[in-house]
C-alpha cells in the first residue's frame, strides 16, 4: 500500500498520514473498532449518537496545542460536521503529568458539563490558559463566565471526587489506543478507528471527513 505523507502535528508530549486510496490517518495504532468508542459521558459528548462518524478528542486544558486546536479547528467541526449529523464528538479529559493544573481544569470542565455550560468554560480556560497556569486560578477563570448560581453548583461538584473515576477511564482508553500526546483524535468510521496526532488543521482534517462519508 502507498502511504503519503501530509503533516507532522505538535502537541504536548508523531506522524499524521494519509493512505493513497485508502484515506486513512495513522498514528501510533490504528485496526477494527467493532465497539466505536466505547464508555463516555454523555454530558461531554456533542451531536447525533447515530453520525457515520465518531470522533474522540483526547485534550488537556492545560497544554498549548490543545488550545490551538480547539480555538482553530474544533469551531469548524462543530458548525459544520457535529451540528449536521455528521459527526458524533466526544470530549476526553487527558491531564498529562508535567501540568500541575490540568486534571483540577478536567475537574471544573466536567462540573461545568453537567450543568449544560461545557462549552463556554471550555473556551474561557483555554482562551485564559496562559493566565490560569500561571497562578492555578482555575476557578477565578470559570468563574468570570458563568452566573453566581452556576458557579456555585460548578464549584461544590469540582471539588468533590464525583470525576476522578470518569478521567482515570478516559486516560485508560487513551492507553488503549496508545496515546503518547496531547492533543490525539481518534476518528471511527464503518468499523475502523483512525488515530490522527497534534494540531491538525481544519482542511486537512475536513478533507479525510469527507473522504470517509464518500466511502460506500
């Protein structure tokens, strides 16, 4: 098979292919996805459960390259795959150990989830990523975007334990599919899972989409 090279992505931790024919993304692993992907939580999960494709996003609010990604291409994603039934996106809480304040940021961004305002927290500890990891004002930062009652019942579920064994389970199957970086998207369509590495941009990333809705 002719493999061809398209880009390197950066991340916070390889090669990013595209198959002459066969369109597929390769990174550290790819085979038979007979389960797709597999346990989630529905409160961090965006579009039709019943979309040709699934995309798992594995991410840590505290690294730069997730940042990128998601304020560059994951907008993209969202208006144009995720809102029209196309794809069914997953978020993953990836913490990596050398960020002090990651898996704290994964606790208030599930909190957040819960109450539906996943989206808004999410952008605003990215946007503010530079600031908040430098003083691990996490809550200051989640704070500034949502009312005092949201915050409050954000606050009380953050500094609980209720989200330790949903990010260990998301680390696991990062595991699973040999993730070494953030950020890592694992794609699955008709039976196969196609992991893609680093910051990815949206046209590169929309073309292999579409080449995969093209595939009978």
């Amino acid at each position: 098979m002719n493999r061809r090279k398209i880009l390197k992505g950066t991340g916070c931790g390889l090669l990013l292919c595209m198959l002459a024919g066969g369109a597929n993304l390769l990174a550290g692993g790819s085979g038979q996805a007979p389960n797709g992907a597999g346990d989630y939580d529905p409160h961090q999960a965006f579009g039709s459960k019943s979309a040709p494709i699934t995309m798992e996003v594995f991410s840590d609010y505290q690294c730069p390259a997730c940042r990128q990604l998601y304020l560059t291409t994951n907008r993209q994603i969202m208006d144009n795959y995720v809102d029209t039934g196309k794809v069914f996106l997953i978020h993953r809480d990836y913490p990596l150990p050398m960020h002090a304040y990651s898996k704290i940021a994964a606790h208030y961004g599930r909190a957040a989830a819960q109450i539906g305002k996943f989206e808004p927290v999410a952008q605003a500890l990215y946007q503010n990523q530079e600031t908040w990891e430098q003083t691990g004002n996490v809550d200051g930062t989640v704070a500034a975007v949502l009312t005092p009652a949201e915050m409050a019942k954000v606050r009380e579920l953050a500094k609980s334990t209720t989200f330790d064994a949903g990010i260990a389970r998301d680390i696991e199957m990062g595991h699973g599919y040999n993730v070494n970086q953030t950020p890592t998207i694992v794609i699955h369509c008709k039976g196969q899972t196609y992991p893609v590495v680093g910051v990815v941009g949206y046209d590169v990333l929309h073309q292999f989409l579409d080449q995969l809705l093209a595939q009978r």
